[in-house]
C-alpha cells in the first residue's frame, strides 16, 4: 500500500508539473508569431534570396539599417522576411527612409510593417516595437 502512495505521489508532482509548464507563457495564452516563425541569423541562402529577389550584399544593407535585427525568414515560398525588435517609431520611419535611399531599392518589390503596440488576432501577437521588411516577386 505504501508503494501505491508513493507512485501516486509521484503521479500528482508531475501533473501538477505538467500544468504550471503548460499554463506558462503570454498572460492570455496568445503565441507570439516571432517563436513560430523560425528566424534564421545566418546568413540567406540562394533560393530564400532568389524569393525576395535580392543579393546577399542588398539583404546585408537593409539588415544593417537598425539596431535589434532578431534574423530572417521566408513566408510559404512567397517573400523574405527580415526582423527586427525593440525599435521605436523614429527608428522605423529612419529605417524607412534610409530603405528609400537604398540606389537598387525601386526595382524591387518590398514592404516595411512596423508594430508601434503589440497587434494580437487569432491567438497570436507581434510584439511591440517589431519592424519587419520584406521582399518579393
């Protein structure tokens, strides 16, 4: 009888466990989309380039426009994605603007999102003071 105590003993430690590591994470139980969607630091290979239409030296010029860059990646085959956080809106209209000057950047078809406060849907969120460029066909 003993063993059976100590076995549900067990039982209870590690379900009560399982549930404080299960209920971890975002107060509302949202995902944030920077965990899912597998940024890489190193650097591009050809075919995640040949998606954003870009060379490794262009993707290095935008990549070097702020501080916080967090990596790339690409969405479904169809863009590359570069990410940064932490950045304020006077960064991101800098970055903006210095993304404008860029002498390659009017052949290209690109975006600049820029989440000033934390944009939560469908039980995921970007973080605040997320910048995201991307490039594609």
């Amino acid at each position: 009888m003993a063993n059976k105590k100590i076995w549900l003993g067990m039982l209870v430690m590690v379900l009560v466990f399982s549930m404080t590591v299960v209920s971890c994470g975002d107060d509302n139980g949202a995902t944030n989309l920077l965990d899912i969607m597998e940024l890489s630091t190193a650097n591009p290979n050809s075919a995640a380039l040949n998606i954003g239409n870009i060379t490794l030296a262009q993707f290095n010029e935008v990549k070097e426009l702020l501080d916080g860059y967090q990596g790339w990646s690409t969405h479904g085959g169809e863009e590359l994605r570069i990410v940064w956080t932490g950045r304020t809106q006077a960064q991101a209209d800098a970055a903006e603007d210095a993304l404008d000057e860029l002498s390659w950047i009017d052949s290209k078809s690109y975006g600049l999102i820029f989440y000033l406060t934390r944009m939560e849907y469908d039980g995921f969120y970007m973080p605040a003071g997320t910048v995201m460029v991307y490039f594609d066909w």
